[in-house]
C-alpha cells in the first residue's frame, strides 16, 4: 500500500475507565502505511523503518504481541491488489482506544451500508429501544383512513387485525360499504434520496413513505398497503366502494382501530441483519420527527450528525450523509469514524441503550445474515478459522466495500475494526474475500 495519513481527530468522551492510558496512541504524521505510534509521548514510536520495495511499516511500542502480530499481518495482507489502490482501515483496542493499525483511515470514502450504523445509534439515541411506530385507522364521512406511521415491520396479519377492529365499528354504525383511502402525510417529500441510481428501485429499496405491508418493495408502498386493507376489509364483509385514494385524515375522524409494531430495538436488530435499506430509510425520517425536525432526508441527516457529535463527541470531519441506508453514491464517512461509533458499543455508558446495534451485528458464517454462507463469506482458508468470532456490518454497493465490527483478538481483549475499498476493479466476490480476510487477520488467525 501507499503512504498512510495520520488518524483524523477522535474526539469522542473517555470511557470511564482506563483513564491512564486513554488518548495515549496517535498515529505518526509519517507517511508510512499501517502506522503504528503507540508510545505514552505523542512522538515516542520507535525510529526503525523497515522498508520493501514501495511497502513501509513502522514497529511500534506499546503493542501486545497479539496486537503486533496483528500489525505486521495487516502489513502484508493490505497490500492484496484485490483492495484497489483507494483503501481505508483502522484497528483499534477497544479498552484503551489505542490504534493498533491503520491505513488513510481519516480518507471520507463511500461507507456503502455501514452508513447504517450512524442511522441506527441516531435512532436508538433519539427515540429509545422500547419506542413503537403506531398504524392507525380512523373513520369519517363514509371513509376509512389507513394512517402510516413509519411501522417498516407491519404485516398483512397486523392488517387483517385492524380491518377487524374496523369492520366492527362500521357495522356497529349500521354502514356495510365504505371508501379506503391511505394517509401517508407523515413523511414530506422527494421520496428519492441524491445519489440514488435509478436501478436501486427494482430490489434495493422503494421510495420512501410512512406506509408498507409485508416490506414489498415497489413504487407506492402506501397505495399497495391500502389494497392489502381494503381487501381484509372484504373478507370480513364490508363492501369497498371505488378504488384506494391518498388523502388526509381529519381532526373530527373517529379512531377505529390501531397497531403497535415491534420495539425499535428489534427493527434495528432486523435492518443490520439484513442490510435492509427500506428499514434504514423508514428510521432516519422517524428519528427526524423524533428531534423535531422535518420528516426530510436533510432532517434526519442533520439529526444524525448533531446525536454523533454532541451527544457521544465523534468527530464529523469528511463525514457527508445523504440518506439512511448507504445507498446514496454521494455518501462519505471514514473508516476511522465508522470505527468511532462502533467503539461506542464497548463503553459501559451506552451499552444498553446500543445494545441492539450489537446483538444486530452479522456474525461471520451466520445463515439468514449478510455475513451468511449463502453470501460467500468467510469461506477462505484466510478466514473460515474466524466463522462465529467476528461480528460486522457489511457495506455493497458497485464500487465500494465495507466491512466493519468487532472480534476478540489472542490477547482477549475486543478489537473494533473498519475497513472500506473503494473504485477496485476485482471481482466483488475476490475484494469481499481480501477483506474478509483482514477481519480474520484482527482476530488472530494465522498468516
């Protein structure tokens, strides 16, 4: 690899404890790659270079020799041509914060889904674990509104039940036929985030709205949620009159019926499992509502920022967030900020209000995850020895990949580690297999 720069400020508050050696490593302003200063004094790195053609690697002190052995196999492993010339990582011990490795790890590169950790710490920062999205159904002047309140997990069996709840009250009035219509006011528009390829709509994600059953994908999730409802409506013998419409609820509409989702903790385990970008996008416009803020990719993004930099100190210098899940081509965030907040998952002080984040994680070789065979992952000789002892969130988009997490390193002590590629002209599969490697690396299998 090339030169490294020096780690961009980690100004996030101490742990409360390890104080002695907190903030103690920085990384060398030496260009060198996988710089490893990790001395008391800010400039106390040991001065021999060991050099190899264009690779140079600096010995550090301070390192255990699990760490050390993790340095020098990051050394050489980094190099794999598969990784492409515009690459970023960082290894940290997740106890003292120390840098056990990096590369460029302040470069903003595009983090692909591992925006979705921003997202999801936003989210659970803002509006609780326990919070509940609520679907409601009210009635009016023969109508029957089906109201979406952002619920990324509402089934046709939750339909079902509220067109029960319905039909009961419109029987009880005396009416056998009614008007459906959906009220998907909650979200404001575009429904399409910048940076969007027109080839994401397909299978990727649908345009955002408050509103969707069974988490279809398509170009009106709100409309399709309506006739999902008007049909549970007829099969518990109310006649539909017309088609679904879009319109607003009244203040005067009379409360039918309504449903509580799951608690946020369980969506947010369910979107990192799955990389689900519907989820993401669902939650970022929820948390924006929750800080008072429009209901707008601007204001969730900014809501994003603010939660990341005032209330845990992560620095948000070359951090640019146009969307929830990732997608968006215009998204940079580097490796060292995305290793910052999953550090946070190791503090004592957020552990449980971030626990879902953790226990979301895909684990290596986990089928059903993003990190599951079925994906081809960690299936090398450099790392099926890792199957179930990494934990990471994945990031796929053309042109870039991510993979960052957490795994205990030989020392027992957990390493946070992230690591993005981007603009490699390998197979994605062969760039997925190099960098699954490298988290492999962080938890001690062999060279």
């Amino acid at each position: 690899m090339s030169s490294a720069s020096p780690s961009s400020g980690r100004h996030r508050k101490p742990k409360p404890m390890s104080l002695a050696v907190r903030r103690a490593f920085i990384v060398a302003a030496v260009p060198v790659t996988g710089a490893l200063l990790s001395a008391p004094s800010a400039l106390a790195a040991d001065k021999s270079v060991k050099t190899t053609g264009t690779t140079r690697s600096v010995a550090a002190e301070g390192l255990d020799p699990a760490e050390q052995r993790i340095a020098d196999r990051l050394n050489t492993r980094s190099q794999d041509p598969d990784l492409g010339a515009t690459f970023s990582g960082i290894v940290l011990d997740s106890a003292s914060d120390k840098v056990v490795w990096e590369h460029n790890a302040g470069t903003a590169l595009m983090p692909a889904s591992n925006a979705k950790l921003a997202t999801a710490t936003a989210a659970l920062t803002i509006l609780g674990p326990e919070h509940r999205f609520t679907t409601k159904v009210v009635y009016g002047h023969g109508t029957l509104t089906l109201i979406g309140g952002g619920d990324r997990m509402l089934t046709t069996a939750d339909l079902t039940e509220l067109a029960k709840s319905a039909t009961a009250g419109v029987k009880l009035a005396g009416l056998d036929s009614v008007k459906v219509r959906i009220d998907d006011s909650l979200f404001a528009e575009p429904a399409l985030a910048p940076g969007w390829n027109g080839s994401y709509y397909d299978d990727q994600v649908s345009p955002v709205r408050s509103l969707v059953v069974d988490g279809k994908l398509s170009a009106d999730t709100s409309i399709d949620a309506g006739k999902v409802f008007a049909q549970q409506l007829a099969d518990q013998g109310v006649t539909v009159d017309g088609e679904v419409t879009r319109g607003t609820a009244s203040a005067t509409d009379v409360p039918v019926g309504q449903h509580l989702s799951p608690r946020l903790s369980e969506t947010v385990k369910k979107m990192l499992k799955e990389s689900n970008n519907d989820i993401a996008e669902t939650l970022l416009r929820m948390t924006a509502l929750g800080a008072g803020k429009p209901a707008t990719f601007e204001g969730g993004t900014q809501v994003v920022r603010d939660v990341l930099s005032q209330r845990y100190g992560v620095s948000m210098a070359n951090f640019e967030l146009y969307d929830g899940s990732g997608l968006s081509r215009a998204d940079r965030i580097p490796a060292q900020t995305i290793a910052d907040i999953l550090d946070l998952l190791t503090d004592p002080r957020y552990r449980g209000l971030l626990r879902s984040i953790d226990e979301g994680l895909p684990v290596a070789g986990e089928a059903g995850s993003s990190l599951g065979p079925e994906w081809g992952r960690f299936d090398t000789p450099d790392s099926a020895c890792a199957v179930g002892r990494v934990k990471a969130k994945t990031g796929t988009l053309t042109g870039a990949i991510a993979l960052s997490g957490l795994t205990r390193a030989e020392d027992g002590r957990w390493k946070v580690f992230s690591f993005v590629e981007n603009g490699s002209t390998a197979d994605p599969a062969a760039i997925k297999d190099a960098v699954d490697g490298l988290a492999a690396t962080v938890n001690g299998c062999p060279a």
